[in-house]
C-alpha cells in the first residue's frame, strides 16, 4: 500500500458554473474561483451576510395556553398541537448571499495549458496558462483574501461586479476607485433594499511594474509583472470608513505574497494534516481530475480524495460560525432553505467528525454560535413553555437564535431536544481533550433547568411525558406532527439530565432522580424502536431523518455491548427506514447509525448511494439530491465522520476498532484520529489483519471492542505508546 493520498484536486477546464468553482475559506471569508482564461473570477462571500427579510423574529408567546394543550395531548387529543401558534404565516430565516466577484479580464487568447488546482494543505486555488498564473487563498493569519496574478499579460481590467444571479433589483449599489501608491482601491457598497443594513467590499490592487490608471469601476493595467489583489468585505450599518479599509488593506500589503501566505499556512497546514486517510488507492485513480474520478465511485480513490476535501472544506468553512448549509460559499441569491443552519439533523451531521478528526476549529465555531445564542434560547424557553432554561430553534440565520420558523406541517418551535442535540458535540471534544469547558457547563445547567420546569406531567405508571413532543421532521402515522414521547426528546432529555448532573455535582442527585423517572424507549409491533414511546402512535418509515435513533448516533444510550435488546429494535427500525427524497443528509445519517450498530454492509449501500448517486460537483462540494440538483454541503462535510466511525469508535471508556468495516474497504491506513478517552490513534489494516498504535494523553483503564465483538480491558499509561495487533478481520 502506498501511503500519498491525494491532498488536493484538479481540473483540466476553467469552472462554467458556479457549482464547480474551487473553494477556500477561513470560517469568515470565503471565495469561488472560477479562473477562466480571460474573464477571471472570484465570488466573494462572508458568514455573516444575511438578506433582511422583514421577519418577526420574536418566539411566539404561548405559554399561558400550554396547560391546556398538555391537557387535549394527554386525554388523546391527536391533532391538538396543530393549533398551537400564535398565528403568523411561515417565516424563513434570513438568506444566506454573496458578496460580489472580482473579475480580472484579458484580451481573448487561446489559453494553452491551462490547469486549475486546489492545495487542501494549503488551502491555495492554482489556475494557470501557459504564460500566466493566479493563486487564492482565503487567510487565516490576516482574516483577508489574497489572489496574486504573475505574468498577467499585456492589459489587465479588474473590477468588482455585484451582478450575480438572484441579486435584488432594488439593491441600492455605489462602487469607488481611487489611485494608490501601490496601484489601486476599489470598493463596492450595497444597501439592502428597505433596510439599514448594507455591506461593502474593499480590494486593493498592489501593482508590480506597468502602469495602473482608474477605469471607472474598476482600474486598468499595462505591462504589469505581477498584481497582488487584496479583499475585505463588511456587513455593517450606517457607512464603512473605506479608507481606513484600505489603510488596513496598505499594510497588509507592505508583506509581500510569500510572505502573507507562510502566516496562513502555517496555521491552515497544521490542522489539516492532523487527519489522514490512506485507502491504497491505485496511482491512475489518484491521478485523475476529480470530475473524472467522480465516474469511478468503486475506485479507493474517490472516498479517499473526498475524505481529505470534507475535512478541507469544513475547517475552511468554520470559524465566526460553523457551516451552514452551503458550508460558507455560495453564487446565488436565492440560497436554498435561506442557507441557515438546519440545527435539527444538518448542523450536527456535517460537523460529527469534529472531536475525532481533530478539528477543534470547527468544534470552537459551533461552541461560538451556540453561546452568542443563549439569550435568545433563553427567549424561547420563557415565551413557548413558561419555564427557564434553554429551548434551541431548529433554524437560525446566525444573527437570531429564536424559534419563529415554524407552520402546522412544521411545528419546529415544539422541538425541546435541540439544545442537547446542539450540545452534545461540546460534550465530545470536552471528553476529547480532558476538559470542561466553562461555557457548556453553564449551558448544560440551562437545559436541566428546562427540563426541571417543563417535565412536570405523567403517565399512569408514573413515568414522564414528555408533552407537546416533536419528532423533526416526522409525524406518526395515524397522528399529527406535535404529539408525545418521541424517542428523540425522551433520549434527550435523559442524555442532558444525566450529562449535567456530570458537570454540577452539586445538582447531580436532583438532577439523575428526575432522568430516572423518564419512561424507556418502546418497541412496536415490527420489532423496531418506535419513533413515539406513546402506546397507539404508529410510525411512519419513509422519512429522511432518523431523529429517534439519537439515542444510537451519536448518544452512546443504545450499543450493541451494553443494551443488546434496544440496538436489535435500533437495527429493525433502520432497517424499515425508506430513503423519502434521497437527501444526501438522511443516506449518510443513516451510515452513521449502521456503524453504531456494527453493519457494515448498510454502511456500502449507503455510500453507494451517494457516491454513484451523482452528488458531488467537480469541485468536491456536493448536492442535496441526486444529480447534483441543489448546492448542500452536507455529504461533503458528513463523509469524513461516515468513514472515521466505521474504522473506530471510541466513548470515554471505551475503544471499538474495525465495527463495521464494508468489504470493500479491504486495506487503509487512519493516522491521527482522536478518542474520548484522551489517546490518538493510528490504524493500519488489510486482509491479514490489522495493527493499531494508541498514544493515550492520559492514563486509565478501557475495553477494548475489536471486529470480532469480543471485550478485554486494555490499560493505558500516558506518554506511552501501546501497540495492537489484531487478527484477520
């Protein structure tokens, strides 16, 4: 087996549509690079554009009229939910946009040789001719976008142009352009139409040799050796300074290129390559151009290749906040589902590799948007259920964390499972790293404070009901969608319970006692773990999410070792589970679950279906359907997680190598990934075995899970390395 994945992609022809435009980003700014020959482009974006949609983004006020809703749930009222708001149509969040791109344009020429890359490494866009050459990179050291053009040719037009598709008409839009010592500043401002809200970019445009006059928009240039292209954008109210923009802008510049991009590789390089995966891929297969290899979805070298772009483009995706649906790129207007943050399966799916592919970036992203969010979690709980505590929303556009996108067929502000669901990644990295963080300590306190307030109901038998009760985005079969006891809420709240109590032991008896009183999962007459614990609610299969096995991914409630019973009733319903619309998010969730379960061929069919389902663009970022129809990151972003858990497996105590291993897979190497009891490992395996190095950060006693099933206790020793052989596989 040769161990040089590729850590990169390529393409023979310039990008004709947006979709296939290399990507780079440092969580803040983002860029699409098009790199055509002679029309140049560069779509610029940042996480914190948003189109004010004129929506009311208070919670709705129901509280008063929660004990009589609990009431109709209770005495069997099945469609009592449905009119459980406060009235108001369907709002959105507000939509995720572009910026605008520069354009960098030339005289025709035939463009001999041309070649355009992406370095994951690096995080540098390459596209070149025979006698030119631009490079992008979104800087992580600088919070700036550089592009450097060598040889530009004889005339050179550069100019920021707004007009991408879905812009608003009524986008109020100015442009300036000054001369400079260095070349030029231009700038480009938009004004949302019936807001006070705008944004502006600023690029300065650093000459090497030529001349540089203004041709207004832009700036015109001849005979240059080299250009250094320098961009900012801001959202803002009121009027940027430009020119402080561009002071800042100047500064940057006096480092030159080399120079700019050593600052940012030296902190991108060194997260990236944290993680990798070596699947023997075959020299030829590694060679292609992704759009080429994309046809190959049986060569080693696809999920290979994918797995080092979804760990690229998350951690260039992540920073101000995590990635939203489109991670932080997009070159329309017209986003689809606003490009929020989907928080009821999305979020948590795209960034589930975070703790064990070492990507704290992406895990400090997420810890970011949850706690600036808090006060308007806080909201919710107040307004909805009358209680304290949190109640997270299952969109948000970033800027407001309150529940208001919500509908009959879409009762998302009943949703009490999110804030665990939301939480538990904080949970993983803390337990990753040995920590506890202060911040998901106060935030794990709120959610038991809910549940203290809003588990006040019971059964017959004198368990918890968990009333109103919400499955996303699921409804029974012979029920409406706000009901009782979904699995979900119920393993939430026990998770969260039991968690916090973890974190304040001073609340820890109360707080245990009141998880205690929840009533177990119920099995229904299929032998599956039923979506509704409530006796006479009947599921309903053919359904993208597969929200009631959270206790079985990524809770570690339901295992094969621990509670054989409930993960044979897990595996029965994952079995019944249709496919609905071949949303990329719901092929891959349900990998994630089938690799808890030790299912390796669920996990092929799975990957099958998305990696010759045609959801992947040349770029490597992915579609939410099949046929690459609607730009998504969530396939690009969940693959890497997929692959990670069904190689190992770890909870705080334990380690499980090879659960699931499709027989596809027949040799690879997995070096550096991280576990929740403190030790990275590297794994290397082929048909005759496999040997595994464990370098635990702290010293303690686990059980080891092999292929096989069996158990042994394994201690460990900190410091020290301990090398596993294992049998065939």
């Amino acid at each position: 087996m040769t161990r040089t994945p590729v850590h990169g992609t390529w393409e023979p022809q310039p990008a004709a549509r947006w979709e296939d435009a290399f990507l780079s980003g440092n969580g803040h700014h983002g860029t699409l690079v098009f790199g055509d020959p002679n029309d140049d482009r560069v779509i610029v974006t940042h996480h914190t554009l948003v189109r004010p949609n004129g929506s009311d983004t208070r919670p709705p006020r129901l509280a008063a009229e929660l004990p009589a809703l609990q009431d109709r749930l209770l005495a069997g009222d099945r469609t009592a939910a449905e009119g459980f708001t406060d009235g108001r149509p369907l709002q959105w969040v507000q939509p995720f946009h572009p910026a605008f791109q520069i354009r960098l344009h030339r005289p025709s020429g035939e463009g001999h040789g041309y070649r355009r890359s992406v370095d994951f490494a690096t995080g540098v866009v390459r596209a070149e001719c025979a006698d030119w050459t631009s490079q992008v990179f979104v800087s992580r050291a600088d919070d700036v976008i550089v592009q450097h053009i060598t040889s530009p040719g004889r005339i050179l037009d550069i100019s920021l142009d707004h007009g991408l598709p879905g812009a608003p008409a009524g986008l109020g839009v100015g442009h300036g352009a000054v001369l400079t010592p260095e070349g030029a500043l231009l700038s480009l401002r938009a004004r949302y139409p019936d807001a006070d809200r705008a944004f502006t970019g600023v690029t300065l445009i650093a000459v090497t040799g030529g001349t540089t006059a203004l041709a207004p928009p832009g700036a015109h240039i001849e005979q240059a050796r080299s250009v250094l292209l320098l961009t900012r954008v801001r959202r803002h109210t009121g009027e940027l300074d430009v020119s402080a923009e561009g002071r800042a802008l100047r500064e940057l510049a006096a480092t030159e290129f080399d120079g700019l991009l050593a600052r940012h590789v030296a902190l991108h390089r060194a997260a990236y390559e944290r993680v990798t995966l070596d699947l023997g891929a075959a020299p030829a297969d590694r060679a292609l151009p992704g759009s080429e290899l994309l046809k190959r979805p049986h060569a080693a070298a696809l999920p290979e290749r994918l797995f080092a772009a979804g760990r690229y483009h998350l951690l260039s995706a992540s920073g101000l906040f995590p990635p939203r649906l489109t991670g932080l790129w997009t070159g329309d207007w017209d986003t689809a589902w606003s490009g929020g943050f989907t928080n009821d399966a999305n979020l948590n799916l795209q960034t589930a590799s975070a703790a064990a592919a070492a990507l704290p970036e992406v895990t400090e992203a997420h810890a970011a948007l949850v706690q600036r969010q808090l006060p308007d979690w806080r909201d919710n709980a107040r307004a909805v259920f009358g209680t304290r505590g949190v109640v997270a929303p299952a969109h948000t556009d970033g800027e407001s964390g309150h529940s208001y996108h919500f509908n009959r067929a879409y009762p998302l502000h009943l949703w009490t499972a999110g804030a665990d669901w939301l939480l538990k990644p904080l949970v993983d990295h803390d337990e990753t790293h040995g920590t506890r963080d202060p911040r998901t300590a106060v935030a794990l306190a709120e959610v038991a404070f809910f549940y203290e307030d809003f588990l006040t109901r019971t059964d017959d038998d004198g368990h918890l009901v968990v009333v109103p009760s919400y499955s996303p985005e699921n409804r029974p079969a012979n029920a409406s969608w706000g009901t009782l006891n979904a699995a979900m809420d119920l393993s939430a709240a026990r998770h969260a319970l039991r968690t916090a109590a973890v974190y304040h032991p001073e609340h820890a008896d109360r707080w245990r006692a009141l998880a205690d009183r929840l009533p177990p999962h119920r099995t229904n007459a299929d032998g599956a773990l039923a979506e509704w614990a409530w006796p006479g609610l009947e599921d309903t299969y053919d359904h993208r999410h597969l929200s009631h096995l959270y206790g079985v991914w990524p809770l570690d409630e339901i295992t094969p070792y621990d509670t054989p019973g409930l993960a044979a009733a897990a595996h029965r319903a994952l079995e019944l589970r249709g496919a609905e619309n071949d949303s990329a998010h719901g092929h891959l969730h349900h990998a994630l679950i089938a690799a808890r379960l030790r299912d390796g061929d669920r996990i092929a069919h799975a990957l099958d279906q998305v990696l010759g389902g045609d959801f992947f663009h040349a770029s490597l970022m992915s579609a939410h359907y099949p046929n690459r129809d609607v730009y998504n990151a969530d396939a690009a972003h969940t693959l890497p997680a997929v692959l990670i858990e069904m190689l190992v497996q770890s909870t705080p105590d334990r380690l499980v190598l090879l659960p699931a291993l499709p027989p596809t897979f027949r040799e690879g190497r997995l070096r550096g990934v991280r576990t929740r009891f403190g030790a990275e490992v590297d794994l290397t395996w082929t048909p005759g075995g496999a040997t595994a190095v464990l370098k635990p950060s702290r010293s303690l006693r686990i059980e080891l899970r092999t292929s096989s099933g069996d158990a042994q206790p394994l201690d460990l020793v900190a410091g020290e390395d301990r090398v596993l052989t294992l049998g065939t596989w």
